[in-house]
C-alpha cells in the first residue's frame, strides 16, 4: 500500500471518528443539539454542513495556497474564511429553498447559522493549517463531515427512543441530552487506538 493511500486512510478514521469533531473536540454543538431531534432532520443538516465545509475547504485553501500566501495576506484569513462560509450557505439555503421545502422550514434558524458553525470554520482553518495537500483537504472535510453526520444521526436516534422512555421529569429536556452525548463521547473513544 503506497504511503499516500496510508496517510488519507489515517485522515479519515482520524477525522471522522477518532478525532470527532464533535464528540472529541466539541466543536458544533449549537446545531449539534438544534438539529438532532428527529433523524431525517439530522441527515438533511449533515448534508447540508457536508455540502458547505468540503466547498469551503476547497475554496479557502486554494485561497490560502495561491493567494494569502504569496502576497502576504495572512491576516485576513478569518474575515474572508467567514465570507467564503456565508457565501455557500446562501446558495445552499436558495437551493433547499427551491428543492427541499420541507427541509428547508424544519432546518429553520440553523440553516442561517451553519454561516457562524465553528465546525465549519475549524475545518477550514485546520486544513491550511496542517499543511495538507488540496487531496487531503477534500478527505480531511469530507471525513469530518462524516463524523459530523454520524454523530448528529446517532443523537437523533437516541432522542427519538428517549422520547418514549420514562425519564426522569428533571432529566428530561437538555440533561438527557447531554448525557447521551457524554456516553457517545466514550463510545468514540474507542477508536483512539486506531490512528497513531
């Protein structure tokens, strides 16, 4: 197996779930909790992040790499960053739009807000950050965007159950919420010896 094959394997088991962003870094966690209320609502979000983080982590580090770079504009990196994000939400907002309509009305305010989603920022930031090459910026956010994805659905799936248990009237509501998240943290923990 060539080293190039090796090293985007260990990008995305590292991305998606050794290094979660979610569950490892707590990074996202406004739609992280927003958006997990029922499973078909995650997936479209999940879509949606996916769409937007793997665009934007194109766009920025052909930004970083060809332009920032060079001319010595590397101040500048969070305000265009965010720009580039704002921008692509809004064309993933007027596709839903026009698409999806029920997707689009059950996303509500967390679709506007992927714009500030700091996973998406992070991700964009990380991949100039790590110096990776414009192949492993796409693995790297498409492999986020996964555990992202995956993370989202499990939550979703845990709360649709949640909702027919008999929980605890101060358990109810966000503390359930964050319990669960806390197990899935664990579980996830698993997987930290598979990358090295």
């Amino acid at each position: 197996m060539s080293t190039e094959i090796l090293t985007l394997f260990k990008i995305i088991v590292s991305a998606a779930f050794v290094d979660n962003i979610i569950l490892a870094r707590y990074i996202g966690l406004c739609p992280y909790i927003g958006m997990s209320s029922s499973v078909a609502n995650s997936i479209g979000m999940g879509m949606a992040v996916t769409f937007v983080m793997v665009l934007a982590s194109i766009v920025t580090w052909i930004l970083w790499n060809y332009i920032f770079v060079p001319l010595g504009l590397e101040y500048l990196r969070i305000m265009v960053f965010i720009l580039v994000i704002a921008t692509l939400v809004q064309l993933v907002e007027i596709l839903l739009k026009k698409n999806v309509p029920n997707l689009y009305r059950a996303m509500g305010i967390y679709l506007p807000l992927i714009t500030t989603n700091c996973a998406i920022l992070a991700v964009t930031f990380l991949g100039v950050d790590y110096g990776y090459t414009l192949l492993q910026v796409v693995v790297y956010s498409i492999s986020v965007a996964l555990g992202f994805t995956v993370a989202l659905v499990l939550l979703a799936g845990i709360r649709e159950r949640l909702r027919m248990a008999r929980v605890p009237q101060f358990w109810q509501g966000y503390p359930i919420v964050f319990v669960a998240t806390c197990l899935l943290a664990i579980a996830f923990l698993g997987f930290k010896g598979l990358v090295k």
